[in-house]
C-alpha cells in the first residue's frame, strides 16, 4: 500500500451550501417574521442582537405528496439582527442540532430578503471528519440541500400565514 499525500479537495472542511426560492408575499413581512418570534419557534435565549429558538428543521424525501416522507431533526437556529443594503436586507442565521450534535452538520451563513427572493448562504461543517466529507459528497449535501428549501418555504408559508 502507498501513501499518497491529501490534496486540497481532500482537506476541506466546509462545505457551500445555497438555496433560494420565490418569495409570495411583501419581503418586509418575512423580515418583521424573523425580527420577532416566527409561530412554532420556541425562543431558547437571546445574546446580543442574536436570539436562540428550537426548531424542528425538516427534510422530506420522496416523489409526490402521497409517498413523501419526512425526517425531523430538532436544532438551534440562531437569528442575528437585519442589516440593510441596496438589494434588500441580510440576515445572519446558523444552526446546529440540539442532540446528538456530532452526527449532524452545522450551518453558518446569512439569509437574503431581495425583492421577491429569498436566499439562503454560507457553509456547512459535515460530521465525521473525513469520512464525513466523501458521504456527503456521496448523499448528505443532498440532505443539507433538502433541509435548507424546506427552511426557505416554511420562511414564506409563515409570513403568508402570519397577521
């Protein structure tokens, strides 16, 4: 057996993780939601200008609505303050889970309100070291992918259903 030596690929610790989806409402409703306490988000503590809930982060797997399925994982999503610029407002945002936290990836990035979008980017830290990062180059980003268009749409259904 030779050794060879790890490349840079191979040393990567993070991972870029984006995703975005249309907003179907005023984008001043989805940052009045995240400024205060979006429903079914349990509020843990608040530092500074970052508050602390516990959320059920989601991803659902499957073709149609009959045989989808969805795995839940309950997680720490840190909210920071809004910061406005010239395309709309950025919000920081991260999350980890709440149990079991070295089996689960942690996220940190920033959410972006513009105009009828809203995005989601930054990196995420696979779990497992390296073994981690060949699965999830194998299956997980998939699941990180999942979980983060579930957040997004669950952004927007609250805003809608929101007062």
């Amino acid at each position: 057996m030779r050794a060879t030596r790890p490349t840079e690929a191979d040393d990567i610790r993070v991972v870029p993780l984006r995703a975005s989806t249309t907003l179907n409402v005023d984008p001043n409703r989805v940052v009045e939601l995240l400024t205060g306490d979006p429903p079914g988000w349990l509020r843990m503590d608040e530092a500074g200008e970052s508050r602390r809930y516990v959320v059920d982060l989601r991803l659902r797997v499957g073709g149609d609505e009959a045989s989808l399925t969805t795995f839940r994982k309950a997680a720490y999503v840190d909210l920071g303050a809004p910061r406005r610029t010239p395309s709309g407002d950025v919000i920081p945002i991260g999350w980890r889970a709440s149990t079991a936290a070295p089996l689960f990836p942690v996220f940190a990035g920033s959410l972006q309100v513009d105009g009828h979008t809203l995005e989601l980017s930054g990196m995420y830290a696979p779990p497992g070291g390296a073994i981690g990062r060949l699965a999830d180059r194998a299956l997980l980003h998939l699941a990180a992918s999942g979980t983060a268009k579930w957040l997004l749409h669950e952004i927007d259904r609250l805003s809608r259903a929101t007062p």
